[in-house]
C-alpha cells in the first residue's frame, strides 16, 4: 500500500531502530502531532473502547478536509495519535477512508506494543474510520 | 542448586535483554518438573478419567485423584474440589452453597479489598436473591477497619474476605475475622488466591468454611483450582452443574447425584493439569517456605523503601506475613508507559487496575504499577529494577 510522503519517511525511521526503548521514545515524540481535544469534551461517545487508558477522539470537517481531534492519558496512546493525525489530517474523508491500518504494524509498533494496546489501537483506528464515514 | 535453575523460561531474553519476571501475583512461572508431568501424561497416559476399565484411564484417574488427595493433605482438609480456578471456586460457593442456604434479607459482608472474582458472583446473587451486601471499609494504613467490620456482622451469613491483597500484599488478621464471624453465626469464605503462594495454611486449624485458590499462582498450570470446604458445611451444598461424573444414576424421569466432591465436577476435568499441580506440590515440598517467604518479603520492603526514597508513593505495608507485592504510581510517568518501558529491557511488571476497582476508588486512584516477587527471584534482580526505574525517570521522567 502506497501512503503520504510523511507517512511514508516515518515507517523507514521507524523499521530503521532496532531498540524497543527507542522505538517508544520516537512513539512517545509523536504525541506533538495531535491536535488537542479537550478533556472536558470527552463523552462515552468520544471514547475509544478497548484502551486500558483513557483515549478519546473527535472527527470534524474543516473546509472539506478532515480534522481530528484527539487525547489520552498515557504519552504511547497520544503518539499512536499524533501518527494517525499526521496520515489522515487535511485529507478529505474519502482518501482518508483509503488508509489502512498496516501502517502501524510496518513501523514495528504493534510489534513493540501489547496485544491489548494493539487492540486499542486497532479499536482507535476503527472508531476514527467510522466517524469519517457520516462525512462521505 | 539455585531454584531458578529449575525454571526454563527464566533463561530466555526479552526485547534483547534477560527476562527479569515480576508479575507473579499475575501467575507464577513453572519448574521443569511440572511441564515434565504434564507432557509424560499426554505422552503415555491419556485417558478420560473415572469410567473406563482400561490402564490408561486407571492412570489418568489416579494421577487427577492425586491432586486431591495432595490437596487435603498439604491444606489439612477433609473436602477438596477441583476447580478452574479461585473464581470457579467462589462461583461454586455462591451457586452451591448461597442459593440452597440464603434468602430475602439475609446479608453477605464483603472488604473493599476484595477481588472482582469474590465481589461479582455475590452481586449477582444479591441481585437474584435480594441479599444485602455490606463492604468493609479499607483505612489508610491499607489494613481493613475492624471496628466496621465488627459492626456489619448483625444477620450476616457469610463473610468473604481476601486472605492477602492482590494489590497491597497486605494478610489480614484472619483469625480474628473468622473468630468474630463465627461468634455471630456466620461461615467465612476466604480468597486466598495470593495466600497459598507465600504461607503454609492449614485450613482445618484456619477455621474457615471455604478457601478457594489457584495452581497458577504456586507454580502450577493454570486452569486448575481448588475449593476447600468444611465437612459440615459441604452436606448442605446442592449441585449446581449438571453433567456428566457428577451424577449417580440418570434417567428420563430424573437423576441422583454423587454425595462426594464429585458431585461439584461435572464433565471431564482437567486432568493434565491436576498431575501438574502435584508435581509442582512435590517440587515446593523441597523448600523452605517460611525462609524464602522472609527473603522474598526482605526484597519487597527493600525496593518499597527505595522507591520512597525517590519520592513515589507505595500502595502497601509490607509486613513480615504480607506478600512480596510492591505497588506504586509514578509521580510523572504514566504507569502503561513505564510498563512498556520497562518491557523494553525484559522487566515484566503490571499496570492498571489488577481486578481491584473498588479497592484502587477507596485509595483515590485509577491504577498502579506492581512488581511481584516470587520464589525464584533474587535481590540482585530487585537491585536492577530499581536501577532501570533510575534511568527510565531520568530519560522520561
């Protein structure tokens, strides 16, 4: 599968780190990329079922493009975050609806991750897919 | 030979570094002895136990039926059912024993330090039987209120109580709890899932009713556990699994049952893995438990100290009978992220709520991270953990 330029360069210098320590770290550093949704604004209904943290995410439509909103606890889940936003954000809904959720597993992330994070992540994916959906 | 020869995984590598395994309040590792069982038994004598008349089955029946046996006499009991666990056991206490014994208005007093396994079953009955449930509060030393419990005792038929705390490592002072129900004619179950693995108990002494626990967490497989019960107390028990082995004579017009603790272990039962347990039986009836229990809770209260020295709050006490259980919060790092940190340099540790949300609410908190220590674990290993939690606050914190 063929992803956006940034998306592409981040899955070589993730396969390129051998360390899981490090691989955290540049998961961790990802968490800047999110655009932030407020903990106030987290409802049952923006909540990512299947994290053992708190995780919430919110879809919005900005002249068209996609807009994602997100927030959690724990810094890995607001890098898997800040990952996702940088795929899909400014895109609109229909090509962001193409993405598919190999990419985490290209990068060595759910590899490094433990299968209820991979879940979550999967779950976050999932959550985040279907709310773009009513935008199409 | 050092007991952590005996356990083949303790030589593996995780994420490239040497596993340093600390959750065993989760489940224990195995000995080699206990794997062997297991294997010789699908090896050379598989069967289905109890009916048949062949050699296979006569070994299969002997090698399940030797668990029991082990069981009363390790524990010091009279009746020893075979379970899939502690949460089978105390399901089986509230089906067998709860529906046939409690009715409108009757009340079951439980701790806020309980597990979810002896906390749900007894809302489920409460819900069906209208059964009052009263917790007994936890204060901020992590030892329960006394005077509260003493207090909730009017009308109680039972009291289930955990013997140690899965999150705090804190015993409770079980024989005054069983003294008191008793005095006020109520039985007690105790949970003591993470009691068997640190003391030697003996049940008929405790004067407990029931104690329910699991294999896995004394190094035996996972799947099996038992449920010790009283003898008195288990004539006034009904079956509440219909099946096969459970049963005396079956016809269309009804059944009777088995009045032995078969009666309880409806359908084939976990056969391998009862042998396992009693090779992991024999393989601790080798140590010293009592002198690795106070090198094991040495350990624990040298690394509580030093996490208070670098300022992190421990959930717990670490008395000379609690268990080698040390749990704390980060003041700065998140306790999943420092779980995978750690994982990143073959620490196993667990985060989150350790199926003890009423307990972890009463502490004003969501989750902890816990270290465990068992008997294979060593100080040098505790000296390491600390080290590594030094560098991981230092880069992360």
């Amino acid at each position: 599968m063929t992803y956006p330029a940034e998306l592409s360069e981040l899955i070589e210098e993730f396969k390129d780190v051998e360390d899981k320590m490090e691989r955290l770290e540049m998961v961790f550093d990802m968490a800047d990329e999110v655009v932030p949704f407020p903990a106030e604004q987290w409802t049952n209904q923006t909540k990512v079922q299947g994290c053992q943290s708190e995780a919430h995410v919110h879809v919005q439509l900005e002249d068209g493009k996609v807009l994602l909103l997100s927030g959690a606890d724990a810094k890995l889940v607001q890098g898997l975050m800040g990952i996702l936003t940088l795929a899909i954000n400014g895109s609109a809904p229909a090509q962001a609806l193409l993405l598919s959720p190999d990419f985490a597993e290209e990068m060595g992330i759910l590899n490094s991750l433990s299968p209820s994070r991979s879940n979550g992540f999967r779950n976050m994916f999932d959550k985040v897919m279907k709310d773009i959906r009513q935008f199409v | 030979m050092a007991i952590r020869d005996d356990f083949p995984i303790l030589k593996r590598e995780v994420n490239g570094f040497p596993l340093i395994y600390l959750d065993n309040a989760a489940t224990t590792q195995k000995p080699q002895v206990v794997i062997d069982a297991m294997n010789e038994y699908y090896t050379s004598s598989n069967a289905n136990v109890h009916r048949a008349v062949h050699t296979l089955a006569g070994e299969a029946t002997e090698g399940y039926e030797s668990c029991r046996n082990i069981l009363k006499s390790w524990f010091n009991a009279d009746r020893a059912v075979l379970t899939s666990g502690t949460t089978e056991a105390i399901n089986l206490v509230a089906h067998a024993w709860g529906r046939a014994n409690l009715t409108d208005g009757d009340v079951i007093v439980l701790t806020e330090m309980e597990h979810h396994s002896d906390i749900v079953p007894w809302q489920m009955l409460a819900e069906e039987r209208n059964v009052e449930l009263r917790y007994v509060p936890v204060m901020e030393d992590f030892t329960l209120d006394m005077d509260a419990y003493a207090a909730s005792l009017e009308d109680a038929k039972l009291v289930c109580v955990v013997h140690t705390s899965n999150v705090l490592g804190v015993r409770n002072p079980l024989e005054e709890i069983i003294e008191l129900a008793h005095s006020n004619d109520a039985l007690v179950l105790v949970d003591a899932a993470q009691g068997v693995p640190h003391e030697r108990i003996d049940f008929k002494e405790s004067g407990a009713d029931f104690m329910a626990f699991s294999a896995h967490k004394m190094c035996g497989p996972t799947g099996i556990g038992a449920l010790l019960i009283d003898a008195d107390v288990f004539e006034t028990m009904q079956p509440f699994m219909g099946g096969g082995d459970m049963i005396e004579t079956v016809t269309i017009t009804g059944s009777t049952y088995q009045t032995n603790e078969h009666k309880f272990e409806a359908g084939t039962p976990r056969i391998a893995e009862a042998i396992g347990w009693c090779a992991a039986f024999d393989w601790m009836a080798t140590l010293d438990l009592k002198k690795e229990h106070k090198r094991l809770i040495g350990i624990a209260r040298w690394v509580a100290e030093q996490l208070r020295e670098m300022d992190i709050p421990v959930y717990g006490r670490h008395e000379a009978k609690d268990s080698a259980v040390v749990s704390f919060l980060h003041p700065s790092i998140h306790s999943e992220d420092l779980a995978h940190l750690f994982d990143s340099r073959g620490f196993a540790v667990r985060t989150g709520h350790h199926c003890a949300q009423p307990l972890l609410t009463r502490l004003g908190i969501s989750g902890t991270v816990r270290a465990s220590f068992y008997l294979y674990n060593t100080m040098d290993e505790a000296k390491q953990f600390i080290e590594q939690l030094k560098d991981i606050t230092e880069r992360f914190g």
